[in-house]
C-alpha cells in the first residue's frame, strides 16, 4: 500500500455515542426490513412547487437572522461575511445576520433561548429533535411553505422518499431540514483501525474475528513492537468510553455499536435490544478476558475523547483504536515517524457470520424556522436555495467558483486552493475558511449530482481511496432508530426509563468487564426488565412502526 501524506482530510470527525443506550446497532442487511434511500425514485408524492426566480427579494430588502454553531474552522467567523455567503446574498439578494455562538457552547445556549420562547433567530439550529419545539408552538410547520415555495426541497423528497419519512413528525407534519450525509459513508467509512506496520514486524495478519484480534493484541502487549525495550503498549484503547467495545458484538452476530442505538429488526418486522441477547454474555466474557490480560487500556473508561487518547497514540503506545478513513492519515501524521501505517481492518466476524460496519448518517441535525421569523416565505425559498437547489448547494460544497473551484465539463473540480493550500490549510479546513463546507443544512448524499464532493476530497489522497474500497463490501445502513421522530409523550417516557436503565446496564457491564463482580447474566437480564427494557423496546417498535407506514 502506497504511503499516506502527513496532513488529513477532516471530512468527518470522530463522532459516536459514548453511553450504552445512546451508543448504536444495526440490523444485518439480510435481515432488516428498511427500505434504502434511493436516487432512482422518481415517482412525485406532491403536485410541483412552482420555481421562483433569482433574486428571491430586492437586494438587501429582507434580512434573515440565522441561528447555527459558528464556523469549525475558527479563525473565521460567519459573522466575518465570508465569500460563499456574500454569494448567497448576491443571488438571493436577502442579507444575512448571524446569531452564532461555538459549537461548544451552541446547545446550551439555544436551549436557554427556546425556554425563554422570546427572541428567536429566523432559521435555527434546534438542540434536539424538533417535536417538542414543535409541540411547544416554537417552530412553525415547513409542510404548506414546502409545497408552495420550494420546488427544489420537493424535487429532493421525491428522489428520495426515505428521507422525507425521516423529516416527518409522528403527528404528518415536516418541521425541521437535516443535513443530508449519506454520501460521506463511502469516502470515509468508520471502523477498527490499527497499527500494520506492528503486524508486519511481528510477522501478523490482520485480524478478521475474535481469536484473530486476541492472537494480536497479545503479541502487541508482550513482543515490543514499539522497539523501546519497554512493557508499555497499549494494545487496544477503544474511544468513546468502553461504548465503543460493543462493537466487538458484531462479530457475534449482535447488532451493536454504531448509530442503530443497539436495536436490530428481524425478518418479520418485531424490534429486539440486543443487550438481552445471550450471545451479548459471550461478548462480555470475552471483553473481561481483554481487560484481565492488559490488553485494553486500563483507562479507557475516563478517556471518553479521541484528544485524551492522542497523547498515547504519538508517543507510539497503542496498537488499535477506532475511528474513520481519514484519521488514519491523522493519527500518523501526530507519530510523525517514517514507516509509521495505520489502516483501518475489515470487521470482525465469528465462523458463519459476514463482518459489517453501517454507513454514516444518513441526517444530522434539525433546522427549523422559528415562530418569530417575519417573512417565513422567504426564508422557505432561501433554505430551498442553500439547501436543495444545485447552485446553492454547490456553494457549501466546493466554495466560489474561481477560487476554490471551476467548472470542467459540467462539473466543479477543486483548485490549489483546496488541493495545495498557499496558508498549508487542509481541505476542509480551506473549504470553511471561504464559508463553505458549513454549519448550515446541506446535501452530499449517496448518488445524485450533490454526491461528488465528498469523494472528490478523498481522491486526492489515493491510499485512502484505496482503504474506503477496501470497506465498501463491508457496509450496510442502519436502520435509522435514532432519527426516527418520537412523539412528546414518548420521548418522555423514553427519557424517564434511561435514566436508571442506562446507568443500571452501565455499572453492571463495567463490573463484569473488571472482574469485580461474577458475570450474572440471568440476573443482569431479570434487572434490566425490571427497571422497563421491554418497556423502552416497546416504544422503539411503535416508532419503527409508524416510520414503515409513512
């Protein structure tokens, strides 16, 4: 495998859930009854919007107040008027006010403006899902605005009618946009990442089930493969808290880990928590095992970050971790050592089974106009144009055209801009610094014309394109439980059963992994219905209920 350059793309962060019932499961491709998204649907499900011409108002006659985390690339600010938004505001001729905070601090800030329910920006990024916003009359249906204003955003949920469903709230009603990521899943797949250049020197393959890793981890911790004459390697430092360990579960046949919240779907449609498989002792034996030998960081319950792990990871102690494609340009780039090869591993799987990871996405985040703006016309049309039209969304992807991009044969190709920075930026950290690659609602989904951008970044760094390939056989969706919209009432059910739920399983399971406590499974599963697992999963399945019937 050719060598990887030292500077990474950022096109995804490492983001996963670190508590267990937040933290997600998928349902094998095999048995899921989810419908995938598809850009070959063309039936419309609506009569058309009809098209609005350019620009939406007279320059500068209409000022929309905008709500949303502040830039990620934090020497410029939205508030700076960056290029791609003084464009935006030349073609829809409607001006901009940012009412940014970072991203940090966004949530709990917006919260407080929601409970004060004075004050609100005109479009916002909403804390959480939109149905108790909604309930709460904070927001205002998109629904009736989409149908008379919003040709574009109707052209996408007739491509792919799979989202719409996502988008919809248990009472019919769309009242908030999501950002479109299931393009991302092919260019930078997440997984099992680890250290082939140890496996070369110790004369391992790369493993491909439970024996396999243990067989590995071993030799990490007592062959030296970090050559300093030191018993000092960390063989596996697993992020997120031990929530991502779970993901072991997969080799056994669970539907654990990822973004599925620990719920699978068998073939005749009745949801299941996987926690109360048998199969899941299996993991936990084998996970106490790992942690009894030394071969998992004996920290990693208080290492819930990827930046608490780095230190060990440059000072050359960890053999595997998790992450994306791109972090394993990253994490050599932070060893900055000659022959240092991080790669990401195909998925485990037992005898029998068929190893998988789920694709990333496909939503993230909900963008809702509020009850306070004005001109609610315009701001439908002015999220219709950033979000759904092909100029607009061509903006957030690529940039401006003549700086960040030009258009060859019909499509945009990045410039040295993006490719050799001039400030040695990153591309995604070049791409924002002109506004693009934004904290607004945007598209890079899976086939249609806004699907190339993502892959257009990895291309520049062909080893990477060779790893995501790699993974590609590997992927399957998930079936979306953590995006499927529960109703007020559910959500506060949902919330109320968690809480000792969640706390319970996770004592319970860290015990048993530490060995503090014998491994009481029937006990374990006769606690957890106790305290409402049949409960919550019974929630889960009106929710996926409703979400196959829309």
């Amino acid at each position: 495998m050719p060598k990887k350059k030292k500077i990474a793309l950022t096109t995804a962060s490492i983001v996963l859930l670190s508590s267990v019932l937040a933290a997600c499961s998928q349902s094998s491709s095999e048995e899921s009854n989810e419908p995938k998204p598809s850009a070959e649907s063309t039936k419309p499900t609506a009569t058309e919007a009809p098209a609005y011409t350019l620009p939406i108002v007279k320059d500068g006659s209409v000022t929309l107040s905008i709500g949303i985390p502040d830039n990620s690339y934090a020497p410029k600010s939205y508030t700076q008027n960056l290029p791609v938004w003084q464009e935006v505001e030349k073609k829809t001729g409607v001006k901009i006010k940012w009412d940014v905070s970072p991203a940090a601090q966004y949530n709990a800030n917006m919260n407080i403006r929601l409970a004060a329910a004075t004050d609100l920006p005109d479009i916002l990024k909403l804390p959480s899902n939109p149905v108790a916003a909604a309930d709460d009359g904070l927001i205002v249906p998109m629904d009736e605005l989409i149908d008379k204003y919003a040709p574009n955003i109707k052209k996408y949920f007739t491509q792919y009618p799979n989202m719409r469903k996502l988008f919809t709230a248990p009472d019919g009603k769309i009242y908030a946009l999501s950002s479109d990521t299931s393009g991302t899943a092919y260019s930078d797949p997440q997984g099992w990442l680890i250290r082939k250049d140890w496996l070369d020197k110790l004369g391992l393959k790369e493993p491909t089930n439970l024996d396999e890793w243990y067989t590995v981890l071993k030799a990490f911790k007592e062959k030296d493969p970090n050559g300093n004459g030191k018993a000092d390697e960390i063989p596996l430092a697993p992020n997120y808290s031990w929530g991502g360990l779970q993901n072991f579960g997969k080799a056994l046949g669970l539907k654990m880990g990822d973004y599925s919240n620990n719920y699978s779907v068998d073939a005749s449609g009745k949801v299941k928590y996987e926690w109360m498989d048998p199969k899941a002792k299996d993991l936990v034996v084998w996970l106490n095992k790992l942690y009894t030998e030394g071969l998992i960081d004996p920290e990693f319950v208080t290492k819930r970050t990827p930046a608490q792990i780095l230190p060990d990871i440059t000072r050359e102690l960890v053999g595997a971790t998790q992450g994306f494609v791109n972090n394993t340009a990253t994490l050599e780039a932070a060893i900055n050592k000659p022959g240092t090869d991080w790669i990401v591993t195909v998925p485990p799987a037992n005898a029998g089974l068929k190893g998988y990871y789920e694709k990333y996405g496909p939503l993230s985040g909900y963008y809702a106009i509020s009850k306070d703006a004005k001109n609610k016309e315009v701001a439908i049309k002015w999220l219709d144009y950033i979000f759904a039209s092909e100029e607009g969304a061509r903006m957030q992807s690529y940039g401006v055209e003549g700086i960040s991009y030009t258009m060859v044969n019909g499509k945009p190709q990045f410039t040295d801009f993006i490719k050799n920075n001039p400030d040695k930026l990153d591309a995604t950290s070049a791409l924002r610094s002109l506004g693009a690659f934004p904290s607004t609602p945007w598209i890079r989904d899976e086939k249609g014309v806004f699907s190339n951008q993502a892959m257009d970044l990895l291309q520049m760094k062909p080893d990477l394109v060779a790893l995501a390939k790699k993974i590609e056989p590997y992927l399957i969706d998930p079936i979306p439980f953590q995006f499927m919209l529960a109703t007020k009432e559910e959500a506060a059910d949902e919330k109320r059963i968690s809480t000792d739920l969640n706390t319970y399983h996770e004592e319970t399971i860290l015990k048993y992994i530490f060995g503090k406590e014998p491994i009481d499974w029937d006990k374990y599963v006769k606690r957890s219905k106790e305290l409402g697992v049949d409960q919550l999963t019974a929630i889960k399945q009106k929710q996926y209920d409703r979400y196959m019937k829309k």
